[in-house]
C-alpha cells in the first residue's frame, strides 16, 4: 500500500518540448490535491537530454509551489549524470 504523503507519478518518453505544459498541468492537478506530499516520479526508460531536465525541473518547480518535494526512482545512470551536470542534483535527486 502507497504512503498517502506520497503521488507517483510516471514519465514515458520520449517527451518533445511541446509535452511540457500539459505534463506540469497534470503534476500541478495532482499536487493541488496533496499539499505536502512527496511526488515520487518514476522515470524508468526516460532519456537523458535537456527536454528531459527541464521537465524534472519544472516539476520539481510546481512540487515546490504546492509545498511539495520531488523524488525520481527508476533513473538511469545516464540522467543522473546528467542531472549532476546541470546542477540540478539537489533539486532532483536530494
């Protein structure tokens, strides 16, 4: 049984520039639902490019706004690193 602090949420790819708003806006609905919650998403098989980040990003971003915190589960090495790159491996992966 899922922790009711907790709203997973999974990514399937590969997700194009324009998959953005309507990703969030399904995130934001979500989270609306569950302030304080731990948005866990599962982002098994996602490819690591900059599309990709910036969709974390603005995840976390509304999981932030709705006094939430974001987790990824399921990511490949390649993302991490990536993520790590960036400089967004603490608001990802922390």
């Amino acid at each position: 049984m899922q922790d009711p602090s907790t709203i997973t949420f999974a990514i399937r790819g590969p997700i194009l520039r324009s998959d953005l708003p309507g990703l969030y806006g399904r995130a934001c609905a979500a989270l609306a639902r569950h302030a304080g919650a731990a948005l866990v998403c599962d982002v098994h098989g996602l490819g690591a490019d900059a599309v990709t980040v910036d969709a974390l990003a603005r995840l976390a971003l509304g999981a932030r706004r709705h006094g939430c915190r974001i987790q990824l589960s399921g990511a490949s090495q390649e993302l991490r690193e990536l993520v790590l790159f960036m400089g967004l491996d603490d608001v990802l992966c922390g």
